[in-house]
C-alpha cells in the first residue's frame, strides 16, 4: 500500500451502489478495500476497478467476507488488523432484503437479513469507532434506505431493518462529533443493482443508476452531510404523510410473493 493515500473499506462492494461508490473512490484515489461474499465477483469487481484507472495498479485489495455469518464482522476486522492497514473511511453498505408478508418469511433468510442488516454494520462501527476515536479523525458512511422513513408492509422487516441503521447512525453522529469523527447515512430509493433480484422482485422502471447514487453519497459524505437522500423526488416522498406512505408501499408490494 502506498504511504499516504486514505483507505476505504467498502462492504458489498462487488455490485451495485457498492461497486459505484469503489469506482468512485477509486476515481478520487483512495485506496480500496473492497469485501464481498462472492469471491468470484469480488475478483471481477477489482479487474474492472483496476480498469477504470491506470497506473494504480497496487490500490486494490480484496477480502471475501460473508457478512451474514455471526462473527463475521470482528473476522474481517481481524485481517484487516493483521494487514497493518489503516481504515480512515468505513462504508456499510452491504445490505439484504426481503419481500413478502411477515407471517410467510423464511426464518433463516430473515435471521441472515438482520446479521447483515443489523449486527454486522453495528459491529463494523463499533470496531472501527474504537480505532478512530484513537486517532481523532475518520469517517463512517452507513447506507440504510428511503423505506427507513416509514412501515413497509410486505417488506417489514426489511424497512424496519433501515429504520434502526438510520437511528443508530444519527445517534452515534451525535457521539463521534466531538472526538473528530463523522457519520454521515445515505437513503437510496429504487436503484437499478441486483437487490430486487435476489429479494424476489422486479426492478421498477424509475429506478436511480447506481453510479448517480454513488455521485451524490460521496459529495454528501464530503460536506458532511447527516442525511443523504438521492434524487428529487425521493426527497419530495419524505414530505408525503406516512399513513399515506404505507398504504402506498403496499400497495405496490402485496403482488409479490
């Protein structure tokens, strides 16, 4: 690794908002390390990174880690540890999801959600805060979602999940202020990635490119921003009544399975 250069770590970082906001810093040169739990896509992830900018050819590294396991978290912090590198950004952005109604879910698809959804970003901060507090200066992006605002019925546990990354975030901003540290919470809404996919659903056609979220979290993350919210009008949503909001929601959700 290359003396001077500040290091991010970005989990679920092998497809989309993740792989973005790699490009992105990868683009500003920072030093990468970019965790998956798909070793196969994490190495054609890094080939493309590397792509995007020549003559950086050591600012890459690679960890698979599988975040839904139960001490996944303090794992990858452990090589991390070993490696003697230094983490000056953290992005929790790994994330799983869910569709269906609550009654129906499987419980080992919901247990993996909250490991990943909750505890490991929990974790990575907890880890991570330590080592910044040390050294007076840092920064956390914690990536939750605009359903974080309001119940999703047929995604609840899924939205209730975001709902507790954007009150721990906001709370250990309050906390990390004053020792140097910044935490800053990105709310994508529809995002064209492979989430609906793997949750069981269908990318909507309005969704956000995953390259203008990242564009937009890395300049909120710059300025310090508390909530970074893409897109006009997932802004203008969060002024919609909640009551509103759920009926809405589903609405749009009970045709899945």
């Amino acid at each position: 690794m290359e003396r001077g250069r500040e290091v991010v770590l970005i989990t679920g970082a092998a497809s989309g908002i993740g792989f973005a906001l790699a490009k992105r810093f990868r683009e500003e040169g920072y030093f990468l390390i970019i965790t998956s739990s798909s070793r196969k896509r994490l190495q054609q992830a890094a080939i493309e990174l590397r792509e995007t900018v020549r003559g950086r050819k050591n600012g890459i590294a690679v960890i698979c880690q599988d975040l839904s396991l139960p001490d996944a978290a303090s794992k990858l912090y452990g090589q991390i540890k070993r490696k003697g590198i230094k983490v000056d950004i953290l992005v929790n952005n790994a994330g799983v999801g869910m569709l269906g109604e609550a009654a129906e879910n499987n419980m080992e698809k919901l247990d993996q959600m909250i490991q990943v959804n909750i505890r490991a970003l929990t974790q990575l901060c907890t880890l991570f805060l330590h080592d910044m507090y040390q050294r007076g200066s840092g920064k956390i992006l914690n990536v939750a979602s605009v359903g974080a605002f309001q119940p999703g019925p047929y995604t609840a546990s899924y939205y209730a999940s975001k709902a507790y990354v954007a009150s721990y975030s906001r709370a250990i901003r309050h906390e990390a202020a004053g020792k140097g540290i910044q935490v800053c919470t990105l709310y994508p809404g529809t995002t064209r990635t492979d989430f609906f996919r793997r949750a069981g659903g269908e990318t909507p056609f309005w969704a956000m490119s995953a390259d203008k979220v990242a564009h937009i979290a890395y300049l909120g993350l710059r300025k310090n921003r508390e909530i970074i919210v893409p897109g006009i009008l997932n802004r203008l949503i969060r002024l919609i009544p909640v009551k509103i909001k759920l009926k809405a929601v589903a609405f749009i959700k009970k045709g899945h399975p």
